[in-house]
C-alpha cells in the first residue's frame, strides 16, 4: 500500500505518530500485536482498509 500510495515508511510514521523503529517492525511483520489505534490510523493515513495490509499465517 505504501508504493501504491507513493509513501515513505518514514513518512507514513510521522502522520500516524509512531517511531521509524516500529514501523519498521510493523512493517517486517515481527510485531507480536498491534492497537487497533494504529491501524486505524494506518488505514486512513492510506486510504484502504485492513485487509489491504494484514494476512493471516498459519504457524
């Protein structure tokens, strides 16, 4: 969603109030959770909806 938004990582943090650090976590899809705060902020800061950027993965 961030290419499709033509967005920077960096970027998108700042707009929804988060550290690069996390993003980057959020990210690389090593969060153990995340607020629903921060998707939602995620979400409109990208105009989509959470299943644009969330999957689920059977371990």
């Amino acid at each position: 969603m961030l290419v499709k938004r033509n967005m920077k990582s960096k970027e998108l943090a700042e707009i929804i109030g988060i550290t690069t650090a996390n993003m980057s976590i959020l990210k690389s899809g090593k969060a153990k959770a995340v607020r629903f705060s921060t998707l939602e902020a995620i979400c409109k800061a990208l105009d989509c909806q959470p299943s644009d950027i969330l999957e689920y993965v059977n371990e």
